[in-house]
C-alpha cells in the first residue's frame, strides 16, 4: 500500500503506530512488553511510536524535538517503518482531541521519563509489576500525550492507567481500537 492509499484511508483522529526498521534491540525490549492485559505471546505488532493524524496530510506527534504539528514528517512515517494505523472502537470528539494536542505542542520531550518507563517496563519483564507514580506535563511521552488528549475529549483509551504509563503498542492491544491497515516495510 502507497502514501497516497494511505492518506485515502486515514481520517483525523487516527493513530498512526510505528516502528523504525533496523532500531536497536535494547528497543525492543523497551518497546514490546504492553500493560493492556494482552497475554505477550498475543502481543502484536511491535510499534515504538505514536502519531496522531489530524487531516489534511498533517501530524501531531511528541519525538525527541518535543510535540510538533508537522506536515513534512508525514511522508517520513512511511518510507522506513512499519506502520500500524488504528482508528477508536467508539465515538468521541475527535475536534476536541486535536485541540487537546496542539495545546501541548510547547511541552518537551521527556528523556527522563524514559528511563522510569525502561526501569519499568524491565521490571514487567521480570515479573515485578510497578506504577509510575509523581505524572506531570512539564514533558511527555508520545503515548502519554495521546493518552491525555484523548482523555479531554472524553475518551479513555485504557481506564485505571496513568498516562505516563502507556506506550504505543498498549493502543493496539487494549481493544479500544481496531486496525484500518497495515503497511509493514520488514520483519
């Protein structure tokens, strides 16, 4: 499937799941162990990135730059990545969504929130479940800002979590979404 299928597809309020090819293991392990309740064995894809379609060939996502609103790193989502795209199992104010995400446009990336979240995710790995605790919006993780923009638009994507909780492979998993289509590069 090509950019332009694509974009034919996509509405606004769609999330875009990705996954750079050729990134380091240390990612998967990171990136591959979902707080949805899915049985890991169930767990697919495997996806390290959220961005949020907002119409118009346009983007909202948080990346190492902070959250930007982008019209030229649409095109980049889908030349070296597997690419996932999920639209929301019920209705919600998908207006109100976007607005939610371009008032945190100014907030940075948050580099140390990414260590917590490995901490985290390794103790899962080893059977020791943990909450992060202390969330704040001084900076954010691209699935916690998904998560607090759907929140404001009265969609909670996975109820009793704490955004900063949640990453990218959690919406595919959760079953408040379904998969529209998929266009996978590599394996």
């Amino acid at each position: 499937m090509n950019l332009e299928e694509i974009t034919k597809i996509l509405k606004p309020g769609d999330l875009i799941l990705t996954k750079k090819l050729h990134r380091p293991i240390v990612d998967d392990l990171i990136w591959s162990c979902s707080i949805s309740g899915v049985p890991k064995e169930l767990q697919n894809p495997k996806v390290s990135h959220v961005a949020i379609y907002i119409g118009n060939e346009e983007i909202i996502e948080q990346t190492w730059d902070g959250t930007r609103q982008s019209k030229e790193e649409y095109p980049i989502l889908f030349k070296d990545y597997n690419v996932y795209i999920i639209r929301a199992n019920k209705e919600f104010n998908v207006e109100k969504f976007i607005i939610g995400l371009q008032k945190l446009i100014t907030i940075p990336f948050g580099k140390c929130k990414v260590l917590r979240l490995i901490v985290q995710r390794f103790l899962r790995k080893l059977g020791i479940k943990i909450k992060l605790k202390g969330h704040n919006t001084k900076t954010l993780l691209c699935g916690e800002l998904t998560a607090i923009a759907l929140r404001e638009a009265g969609f909670d994507p996975m109820p009793g979590f704490d955004p900063i909780e949640i990453i990218p492979l959690d919406y595919y998993n959760c079953g408040n979404f379904h998969e529209i289509t998929r266009s996978v590069i590599g394996k």
